[in-house]
C-alpha cells in the first residue's frame, strides 16, 4: 500500500492501517516534499519515495494506493496522477456508523453518514464529522473533525470545512468555499468565499 501524502494525516492514515491489521512491511509513502524521507511510528520507519521513477518499482509489491492528504487540491491531484498510472486506489472506511450505500471517498473513525446522502468522488469526511440526511458534498471537498452538515445542506467540489463548523439544514455552499473552524454557516453562499464567526460572514 502507498499512502500518497507524507504529513499530518497521512500519519494518522498510517496509524489507522495499521490498527485496523493491514501488514506494516507493505506500506510506504508517496511525497514530493523531498525534504520528508522517512515516516517513523512508534518503533518503526517507513521509506517516503519522492519521485515517480522511484515509486513504480514500489508498485509491483504495493499495487494499491489511499489518499494521505486532506486538502482537495492536492487529493485531486493525487488522484489523478496515480489513477492515471493504473494503480489501484483504495478508499478508506474506518467509519463506526455510515449508510450503506458505496462511498468513493475517506471516512475516518466515528463519523456519521446518514440516509440519503450523496457524497461526490474524493470527498474526505474526516474523524467525528457528521453528514445527515439528504445533504451533499461534491468531489473533493474535505469536511473537517467534528463539522457537521445539518439535514439536506449542500457543499460543492473542493470546499474546505473546518474542525466543528456546522452548516443548517438546506443552507448550500458554493465549489471551493472554506469555512473556519467553529463558524455556524446559516445562509447560502456562492463559490469561492471565505467564511468565519458565528453567525458565518464572508471574510471582507
């Protein structure tokens, strides 16, 4: 397995595979940081390949990759560059309760996916963050630790949620919206904005 991402939460990814019984011997990174050359855990080190001639001959015994990045530039990035090679992508689940319906997108542990919910391709739903019935994240966003989108809100592709912004029920964000970490979004916001308080106002 290439965890594609070398920083923060390609760590934690790293620590959930593991936890979760994946063989830690088939695990390196991907980064192009070239500054990060190893992730250590606890006892162990795990090599960070930097470039993409390095990281085809990891291929052939790690043919499968996960997103080890939150920010939906980058995952998208990722994605594509590695997609495009012909590897197998793996989405990640560590989730405690989530619809059934298949998700091609990271849910990290104790989040909640309710009834009816449309998450796009890429999304990150990151640790404690709760999405309830009917709402919608496009491709790519990332919904930070314990944000929550309230019954029937819709956020577009590559939005940025920060750690406990709540988002109520019908209110839609734009594509590429960030909200800050705390901020209670209450009104309709068009793409590209930058949001913060409580009540949430653009970031003039």
């Amino acid at each position: 397995m290439v965890i594609v991402g070398a920083g923060g939460h390609g760590k934690e990814v790293l620590f959930l595979l593991i936890n979760g019984g994946y063989d830690p011997l088939s695990i390196c990174f991907f980064d192009e940081d070239t500054s990060i050359d190893i992730v250590r855990l606890k006892e162990r080190s795990f090599p960070v390949y930097s470039s993409m001639e390095s990281i085809k001959s990891q291929l052939g015994s790690n043919p499968s990759f996960c997103l080890g990045v939150g920010n939906p530039i980058l995952r998208r990035k990722f994605f594509d560059l590695f997609v495009g090679l012909g590897v197998k992508l793996d989405w990640l689940n560590f989730s405690g309760v989530a619809s059934r319906e298949e998700v091609h997108g990271d849910l990290m542990p104790l989040t909640f996916v309710g009834p009816e919910v449309n998450l796009g391709k890429g999304v990150l739903i990151n640790t404690g963050a709760q999405v309830h019935h009917e709402s919608q994240v496009g491709e790519f966003s990332e919904i930070g630790p314990k944000a929550i989108l309230l019954g029937g809100a819709k956020i577009g592709s590559f939005c940025r949620l920060g750690a406990g912004a709540i988002i109520l029920p019908g209110v839609a964000l734009g594509d590429g919206v960030i909200v800050g970490a705390g901020a209670v979004v209450t009104k309709n916001c068009g793409a590209g904005l930058v949001l913060k308080g409580v009540p949430a106002k653009t970031n003039d």
